[in-house]
C-alpha cells in the first residue's frame, strides 16, 4: 500500500513539474520501494524488540514467582528438619534449585535492562531536538519519538497551516525554523516529510482531495526546511491523504490528531 501511495506522489510531482524521462520515473519508483521496504523492516524491528521485551517480562515475573515458592518450602523444609538424612538431601536440591533461579534471574533481569535500553535510546539528534523545541512539546505543539534508530517530529497541523492551506504560517515557519537548524549537523539519514489529513472531504478546487492537500502541505514543509539550510539531497515529501490515521476518524478531538505533518528521520538504505 505504501508503494503505490509514494508511487502516487512520485506521478503527482511528476506531473506537477513536468514531463520527466522514463529513466528517472523507474529511479523515483526504486526509491519508493526501497523507502517502503525500510519502513516495513524498521516496523518489524521494533515489534520483535518489543516482543522480546514482553517475553523477557513475562519470564522474569514467572521466575520470581518460583523463587517465591521455593523460598516459602525452603523456610518449611528449615522449620522442620531433622537429623534424617534424606530430608537433608532434599533441603540441598531445593536450594540447588534456588540458586539456580537466581543465576536465571539475574541474567534474564540483565537482559530485560539491555532490552529496554536499546528500546528507550536517544539519539544526539533527538536531544538536540528535544532542546531546540522544549516550549512547543511542552505546550503540546510537537511530539517527538525515536525507536531503533528511526526518529520522528510529529507537528499538529493548526500550528503550521490555516484550515484547507499549504501555506505555512507564522507559528509553523518559526517551529520549522527550528527544526531546520537541528536537521543542519544530521548525516547519514533521510529525511522524509509526510503529510496526514482527516477523512472529511477538501471539496475545494485547488485540492480536490485530501491527497492533494496532503502532498501540498508536505512540499511546503520540505521547502521551508531547505529555505532555512536542510540539505536539499536528505529531503523528499509523501502525501497519504486520510488513509494513515493514527485514532479513528470518529470525534472532532481524534481528527485533529489525524490533521499532522510528520518529519520522519531514518538511516539510509
């Protein structure tokens, strides 16, 4: 589905800026497959990493739970030994077998440590962000995650655009402004513009759909982050119109979440 939404925008752009060789559309359309493919891998990562972080929680609470009953029969078995010998045997299996839970449990506890470390990672461009935007996340203007290497700038649409506009506005070109100047010292990724709309139709005549729309608002982000020194080589824009929403479109409060630019940072293929 990705393919065909960055293909969609691959023959919007084309046909916005002209006819353009066979050749660079099947370089554009390679692009776009391959852009798709790390998403999909960079998803898939992330879901094993936080599978493994559950299966490790889930081992490490069953462990406890055993050294738990192993301790309460090992207290019952002191309280009432005596000078039996089997019962002396059976005392040193039992805390043969709590020694080894501990050893489990120790690096299993190292390992859901490890886990959870690589999951909650920082990267020095997300702290740079992190800082040069502080008031606007505090206020809850943008929202900025990382996961397993791949960073995003979540921008609400009202602080950037005026209802049915690309158009950047004040607030949105002075948190753009920024965002360029962190985006400035980062190597070794692309940076990729997406535009999110509602599910209610445009219906105007410069967007006769929220594609359009999407696309439009995106090319405005993109162009405003080179304006302000982004390496124009790092920057491409997709529009996926209503169709990626992050709640469903049922409330007005669910579809002002829905109305977003996303400024996604990932490591080049």
């Amino acid at each position: 589905m990705r393919t065909r939404l960055i293909l969609g925008t691959l023959v919007a752009l084309s046909l916005s800026t002209g006819c353009v060789s066979q050749g660079k559309f099947d370089a554009k359309a390679l692009e776009a497959e391959q852009l798709t493919k790390g998403l999909t891998d960079e998803k898939g990562a992330r879901e094993a990493a936080e599978a493994k972080v559950k299966e490790l929680e889930e081992r490490n609470a069953t462990l406890n739970q055993e050294k738990e009953a192993l301790t309460t029969r090992l207290n019952t078995s002191e309280s009432r030994l005596t000078a039996n010998a089997a019962e002396r045997r059976a005392l040193q299996e039992q805390n043969a077998q709590l020694a080894a839970l501990n050893e489990e449990l120790a690096r299993n506890s190292k390992k859901l440590a490890q886990a959870k470390e690589e999951l909650e990672k920082k990267s020095s461009e997300y702290e740079n962000l992190a800082q040069s935007l502080k008031q606007e996340i505090s206020d809850g203007k943008i929202e900025l995650s990382e996961m397993k290497g791949r960073m995003t700038v979540q921008l609400k649409d009202k602080i950037l655009f005026a209802s049915g506009s690309a158009r950047v506005g004040k607030e949105g070109a002075e948190a753009l402004a920024k965002i360029a100047e962190a985006l400035k010292s980062v190597t070794g990724k692309i940076i990729r513009v997406e535009g999110h709309t509602d599910d209610i139709p445009i219906g105007s005549g410069q967007f006769p759909t929220n594609w359009e729309l999407s696309l439009a608002r995106a090319m405005a982000v993109v162009r405003a982050l080179q304006d302000s020194g982004v390496d124009p080589t790092m920057l491409s824009a997709a529009g996926y119109g209503q169709y990626q929403p992050i709640v469903a479109n049922d409330s007005t409060e669910h579809r002002s979440q829905n109305r977003r630019i996303e400024i996604v940072l990932a490591p080049k293929l």
